[in-house]
C-alpha cells in the first residue's frame, strides 16, 4: 500500500510539473534572481555598472552596527510597521464583520467596493490625496471651519500622525479582505447556538468569533506589517523631515546617493530582521491560528 502511494504521488508530481513550471520560472526570474544580483551587490565596495574598479568588501554590513543611526531607524520603522498594524486591526476587523455578518445585498457591495476602491487608484494619488485633506487650509481645516462656531486651525502635514493615516488607508483593505474570507466561512449556526445558550455578545465574540476568524487575522498582520516597515512614499510625503524612516534611508542609498551596495546591505540586514521577528512570533501565530 505504501508503495502504491508513493508511486501515485510520484506520477502525480509528474502531472502537476508542467502547471507549476510557469510560476516556479516567474519566481526564479521576478525574485531569485533580483535577489542574488542584490547579495552580490551588498558585498561590494562600488557598482560595477559605475565604472570604477571594485573590491569585495564587508564594510557595508559593518556599517550598520558602526553607525547607530541605522538602528535608530530600523526601530523606529518596526515601530511604526506595529502601529499600522494594529490600526489596521482596530479599523478593518469590525469592519470585515459588518461585510460578513450584518450587510447582505446590494449594501454589502457598495460597502466592498468602497473598501476596495483603495486598490483601483494609483499609490501616489492617494498619498497627494490626503495630503490636500491634511494640510493647513485643506479640504479638513476649510470643512471644519466651516461647522464648528469657532476657528481652529488643523495642519497634520510633515507630522507622524499624517504617516499613520496614510499607511492605514493604503493597507487596511488588507485587513478587511482576509478577515471578511475567514467571518464568512464561520457557520451561523455557531453563533446561534452560543447565543441560545445564553452568551453575551462579548463572550461570542471573545470565544467564538475571534478564535475562529483568528487566521484572516494573522494572515492580514503579517500582510501589513511587513511591507509597513520597509516603506518610504508615505513616510517622505507625508512626513517630511519627521517621515525619516528606515525604508527611505535604503531608497536614498538607491536613487539619490547611488551607493546601491549600501542599500543593498541595509535592505538584507532589514529582510533578515524581519524574517527573525516572524520566526520568533511563529509558534505563538501558528497556536493562534
């Protein structure tokens, strides 16, 4: 029997190679390779496409622990990546709830389609978006003057409150989308039955609803926190001088500076801490789940 199996399985590979030859060849060409070019990269004293001669070298990793600005930063950027998180947690949870279990009809889909509207706009519209809503005398300052009986004066541009409203709103349909998939998927008869036998709707949610819809919920996480970290439109449009980050720290190694083997450098020293925060966090993610 067992032989049967392995002979069943192995046929099976076989049928199945030529469907996951296209992907496994996009992810060798869109991501392996990128990769190794990059590692190579990190490990050198100049660019090879500059011209000048080069050397191999470990003084741009040495960098990062020699200068503690870089720690600064990336600490700052973890930081900020939890926030979002969290925000995103406290904004797209109930919001996913309300798709999943209270909205049916045509209502669901006009509020799914306002919460997916975000994907539909190009990244930078929305960050120069809000930045009109933000500023002094933008569209928030003139609408709230334009109720209350008194003037206030509301500018949150170049501030880090302006970096949190931007990331959130740029990644918190992801929060909606996998929680929305894993509430959906819970029977109502679970919910009906705990309710019958005389729970609360907080104990429903604490012991029925969250437990159940806790791998939409991780999936959404880890979903917004890495890309979070490693951000720089939002922090350097929004936040100005405040919006140093560590994201835009690697983004000028790149474009403005042109020492692409530092950036290369702090870009793996940021993969590789955020690939040991993940591995750390797994067990207790995976228990979740």
């Amino acid at each position: 029997m067992a032989a049967q199996g392995a002979t069943a399985s192995r046929s099976g590979l076989k049928s199945a190679l030529p469907l996951l030859l296209p992907a496994y060849l996009w992810l060798t060409v869109a991501i392996f390779l990128p990769l190794s070019a990059m590692v190579f990269f990190s490990f050198m004293t100049e660019l090879p496409l500059s011209g000048k001669p080069w050397a191999f070298t470990f003084g741009n990793y040495a960098a990062f622990f020699s200068q503690s600005l870089y720690l600064t930063l990336l600490w700052a950027s973890l930081r900020l990546g939890l926030e979002v998180t969290l925000w995103c947690i406290v904004i797209g949870y109930p919001a996913a709830y309300v798709l999943a279990k209270v909205l049916k009809g045509r209502s669901r889909e006009a509020i799914f389609l306002l919460v997916i509207l975000p994907f539909w706009s190009n990244g930078l519209v929305r960050i120069f978006s809000w930045a009109m809503v933000l500023r002094e005398g933008g569209i928030l300052d003139t609408a709230l003057n334009a109720v209350l009986p008194f003037k206030i004066n509301i500018d949150l541009m170049y501030s880090y409150p302006a970096v949190i409203i931007g990331l959130v709103h740029s990644y918190v349909p992801y929060m909606v989308l996998t929680c929305y998939l894993t509430l959906q998927a819970i029977d109502d008869s679970l919910i009906e039955a705990g309710r019958s036998l005389g729970a609360s709707r907080l104990q429903m949610l604490k012991r029925v609803i969250i437990p159940l819809s806790m791998p939409g919920l991780v999936a959404g996480a880890v979903l917004i926190f890495v890309p979070v970290v490693g951000s720089f439109m939002e922090p350097r449009i929004l936040g100005g001088r405040t919006g140093t980050f560590y994201g835009t720290v690697i983004e000028d190694q790149f474009v403005a500076v042109f020492n692409w083997p530092l950036g290369a450098a702090l870009s793996f020293i940021l993969l590789a801490v955020v690939l040991v925060i993940l591995a750390l966090a797994a067990p207790m993610l995976r228990r979740a789940a």
